[in-house]
C-alpha cells in the first residue's frame, strides 16, 4: 500500500527531483540560466499503460513545473516489430492526459548517422573496437566478481577498427560474428562498464530506415548522444537504469556532444493486481483472454479510458503517490480513489437499475403520469437539473424488496417502513406477485399523495430507505459491464508465479435488460457523433449504484452499452 499519500502540493513539496533541479538553477548550478529540458522515450512496440503514465507524467510534469520543454521521441533503434498503430496511440494518450510535445516529435533512428559519426570518434581516440567473440564467446568471458573480462581483440589499433567497422556497416560480415565495444575497464565492479557492446549486426528491416542499416547502435550508446543532441538538462528514467549512468555518463563525455544531460533514476510504479510486463499484456490480447488493448480491465491507458477514468483522476493519482528512489506497490483501490475523487465532482446523476423488478403503486391512477425535476449533482448547483418522469409502474432493484426481511432491513417489505421514492413520493409496501418458481415479478406498494418530491406534507419522519427507480413506460433497456480486478491475486506479476494462473474468473459480469433514464438515448447519440478517439465518454453517477459511463467502443443510441468505472464505496484505508 502507499503510505502517507500527500497532496499533489506536497508531493511536489518532497519531490527529489526537483529539489535537485532547484539547486541545478540557482546561481553557480549546473543548470543556471537555463531552460529545464526533459524527454519521454517510450518504444513503440506495445500501448502504454499506468506505469508508463508515472514516467511521462514526471517527464512533462518536470518541465512544466520548471517552465520548461519535454520531447517525445520514439525509442525505435532496436530494429524490431514497430508499428504505426503504437505510434498514434501513444501520441493520443499522452494528449488525452494533457501534455504536449509542440514541435518536438523525434525518432530514435533520425540520429542513425550521428550514431555512427560518433562511434568512428570513439575508435579514433582509441576508445571503441571491434570483437570478434561471439555471443556465446562473450558470456565465457565476462569474467566474475574479482575476474576481469577477456577480449583478444582489445588491442586492435585503430585503422583496422576503422576498416572493420565499415565494412560491418557494409554487410560484410555475418550477423552475430562481430560487435562494437566501448574500451573502458575489464575489471570494473560494474559489470556495465566492463567494455560494453555499442554496435551490433542485424539483418532486420526497420519500420522507418528500411534495409538501410545493417548496424545499429545499443540503447545505452545511442540514447545519451539523442538527450546530448536534443539539448535534455535532465534525462529521467526508471530505477533499473542506475547501474548504466556511469556508462551514460562515459559516453556524453567522451564524444563530441554539444550539451551533457543529467541522468536521474526514479522507482517504477508498482500497483497490486495487475501486470505491466508488455510481453504479458501482448499475450492477454493475443491469446483472446481480454477483448483488446482497450480492454476496460487493462492497465493500459486506452482501457483505462474505456473504462471511464479521467485524465484529472490519474494525473492526481501519480501526482499524490510521488517520486521515489525505492520501489514499492501502490493498492489499486487508491487509483480507484482517485477517480471516485472526481466523478463525485463532476458527474451528473441519474437514475439505473440493473436488476430490474417491477413495483405497482396500486393506488397511483392508472394512465396518469407526471414530471419531477432532480439535480444533476447535488455538490455543483451550475451543473443544473433534468426532468424525470412518474407513473404508476417503476423499475426499481430486485434486493431493495425482501419478503422476509433481515434484522435491520430497511427498504421495501410487507407493512415495513415508509420507503421515499427519490425525487417522487413516499409509498409503504403492501406484497409481492411471485411467478411458478417463487420468484418476485411485482412488488406492491402505495404512495402518499400528499409527498411529491418525496417530502410528507405533515413533516414526517421517513423510517425506511430512499430508493431508485427509473419510470417503467418510459425506461430504456441497457448493457451494464460489471468491471473488477483482472486477477485475484495481489501479486501476479511474481517472478515464481504464472500470471495466467492468477486470472480472477470473476473479472467481468455482463447485465442485460437494465433499466436507464430515456434521456440516454439523446446523450449517446450526441456522443456518437463526435470524435471519440482519445476521449473519456460521458459519466454518470448511478445513484446507489456506482459511477458508470458510455462503452466508447460498443455503446450506440440503439445499444446502450455502460461500463461500470468505480463502485460507490470507497474501501481505500485514509
């Protein structure tokens, strides 16, 4: 669980690394006088996803607390599977978050040339060689803790390391036979520095440079040159990437780079019943285990907005859990807090019944119908009221009538206490209907005429319960997707687990013939008539229920489709 969650304002209060970038500005800092420059690099071989959001929201938050830029730049130099679809969706996350990167969209692979510049810079200055150890090679002789590394081929002078590396650019040598090494220290304690590889052999066309390319540079070589080139002041990243910032640090100072960004290392964000290893996230949409990136119980961001989360909600959530130099795993049910925060803010009220039973007020004039008006949100009086309209048979839930009712039960019974009808009137049950089976089909019940809008004209203290409904000759049929935790345990993500194994069965219930409001239909046929790509679709508070909104996806003014965002009740322990 995240301990002592602080405001945002606190938590940018104690954030370390910005206090780190206050002392860089102030005057004789490394940074005074300059303008704070990040960068967000994710790969795009996959969607982003919660943990992505904590790393880019430092990323452009930093900048923009520090009045600063972020770029984002496609991290696209290993010549793998990218593909366009990742590119765009990873563009339109980080704007529905709203960030922005203005003009500075890069690519990793625009700087394929520099790369190559700069490392025929390292041979000449006798700083880079060419191995001839294959890769099997390397491992035998990456020595050990107090056992140096072995290359043969250390000692090469720099024409033939010139000659060899052109002619590895030149495809003339098989793929695996021959790599790029840093010269640094064979006996380092840091296994990174340990003359690493900078350059490898690949026969593989890339999604952008084509066959271009046959070499390509190692991450940890080409990303400090593109921070160097970009002008990055800081250069953040996830906390795995400490043991390479002497390996960072080695190349901005040892090639010709006109700036020397600053790598600082944060932890990763770590939260309980989910997975954000993208191999195991592309196999759930693979294998048909979820219906898609964008599946609502996802931790991906396309799912997280299909599923009725804010951009407010989760930016206040990064915001509050902070930057920390250890790991830990945050409780789901914070991330749902934070969402529950601001739908109680901002979502309008409705009337929904997802167990449908019908209640009779028997002596209600039949034919007869009448309109009352509710708020929208009782917390925003500026967000207005609708109308709802009343007859003499309602919808409302199946467990708000017990026949024989538990010690305490305060809805809807035989001769139990006086119920209020939200916004209608006040009715006292008199039975029930049941079918062959014993199942309730009719609840009955009486109503005040003397309370509209559910207060006693006597003033009168209500003992029972208020209860929801929604107008049986004007309701409208619904699909309601119940929504909880993908997997049952809290810890699927385990080294020694299989997450598969960890799925919860229970993840998604589908209710149909559910009851709505009719004023439904105009909301989602307004919605279905914009833009819906990169959107949160329009929420509501289900009263009693939940807070629910429009499938992105599925929902149409013909197929009301809600999914289920958050419940009401909020079991995070404040």
């Amino acid at each position: 669980m995240a301990e002592e969650l602080k405001t945002p304002a606190e938590a940018s209060a104690t954030n370390f690394i910005h206090a780190i970038i206050d002392e860089e500005l102030a005057e004789g800092g490394r940074c005074y006088g300059k303008t704070v420059h990040t960068r967000f690099p994710p790969e795009p071989n996959g969607y982003l996803h919660i943990g992505h959001c904590k790393a880019l929201t430092i990323d452009f938050g930093t900048a923009e607390r520090f009045g600063g830029l972020c770029n984002l730049r496609m991290d696209d130099t290993n010549p793998t599977k990218e593909d366009v679809e990742f590119v765009d969706a990873i563009k339109e996350d980080i704007h529905w978050l709203g960030f922005d990167w203005g003009d500075r969209f890069f690519y990793g692979s625009d700087y394929f040339e520099k790369d190559y510049e700069y490392a025929v810079e390292l041979i000449k200055k006798g700083l880079a060689y060419v191995c001839d150890l294959t890769p099997e090679q390397a491992r035998e002789y990456r020595g050990d803790i107090g056992k140096p590394a072995i290359s043969p081929y250390r000692d090469r002078d720099v024409e033939e390391n010139l000659d060899l590396f052109e002619r590895m650019k030149n495809g003339e040598f098989p793929e695996g036979s021959r790599t790029l090494r840093a010269k640094i220290d064979l006996a380092s304690g840091n296994f990174n520095m340990r003359d690493p590889v900078i350059y490898r052999i690949r026969y593989m066309h890339h999604h952008r440079q084509g066959d271009k390319w046959c070499i390509y540079p190692m991450y940890d070589f080409a990303h400090p040159i593109q921070d160097a080139l970009e002008g990055i002041t800081h250069s953040l990243c996830s906390l795995e990437f400490e043991a390479h910032r002497p390996l960072y640090d080695w190349v901005v100072n040892n090639v010709s780079v006109p700036n020397k960004p600053r790598q600082i290392e944060f932890a990763r964000l770590g939260i309980d019943h989910t997975v954000m290893s993208k191999r195991k996230l592309r196999k759930l949409v693979e294998e048909s285990i979820v219906s898609g990136w964008d599946d609502p119980r996802m931790p991906t961001l396309c799912g997280l907005r299909r599923r009725g989360f804010t951009p407010a909600s989760i930016r206040n959530f990064c915001d509050r859990i902070g930057v920390a130099k250890s790991a830990s795993v945050v409780e789901y049910s914070f991330l749902e807090h934070c969402l529950r925060e601001d739908l109680n803010e901002k979502a309008e009220r409705t009337m929904g019944v997802l167990h449908p039973v019908k209640l009779v007020i028997t002596n209600y004039p039949e034919g007869k119908s009448e309109t009352f008006t509710v708020e929208n949100n009782p917390t925003d009086p500026a967000s207005g009221t609708h109308e709802i309209t009343f007859s003499r048979e309602c919808w409302i839930e199946a467990d708000d009538f017990m026949e024989v009712p538990v010690p305490k039960y305060k809805r809807l019974t035989p001769n139990g206490p006086e119920c209020r009808l939200k916004g209608a009137y006040l009715i006292t049950c008199t039975g029930c209907k049941k079918d062959e089976n014993g199942n309730v089909v009719e609840v009955y019940a009486e109503y005040d005429p003397n309370s509209p809008g559910g207060d006693p004209a006597d003033g009168r203290k209500v003992k029972g319960a208020t209860i929801h409904w929604v107008d049986a000759a004007t309701a409208l049929d619904a699909e309601v997707r119940v929504y909880s935790e993908l997997f049952s345990d809290p810890a699927p993500d385990g080294a020694d687990k299989d997450f598969l194994a960890c799925m919860n069965p229970d993840s998604l219930e589908v209710l149909t013939g559910c009851k709505v409001e009719p004023r439904m239909r105009d909301i989602a046929a307004a919605y279905d008539k914009t833009e819906k790509k990169g959107k949160t679709a329009p929420s509501f508070q289900f009263m009693r229920l939940g807070y629910f909104c429009l499938d992105n996806k599925d929902c149409s003014e013909d197929h009301l489709v809600f999914n289920r965002s958050v419940t009401l009740k909020d079991s995070f322990k404040k």
